[in-house]
C-alpha cells in the first residue's frame, strides 16, 4: 500500500525513508560492535 500512489496520501519517501535510514545506522553500529567485540 505505501508504494501505490493512488493509495495512500503520504511521499513513501519521507513516510518510510527514516525508517530505512534507521535500520541501515542500526546494522552499521552492529557490524562496528561485533568487530570490536571480536577483536579480542
């Protein structure tokens, strides 16, 4: 439904776009973690 443009009133763009940018943060602090982590 949020790719539909008739759909739904919102830009799927800035509705969805911080979630996406979010998640990429998150997975990039896990990898950085994980290799601090193992680096012992």
């Amino acid at each position: 439904m949020h790719y539909t443009a008739d759909a739904f009133a919102h830009d799927w763009v800035t509705h969805l776009g911080p979630i996406y940018v979010a998640t990429i943060v998150f997975v990039v602090g896990v990898v950085m973690a994980y290799r601090g982590l193992n680096a012992m």
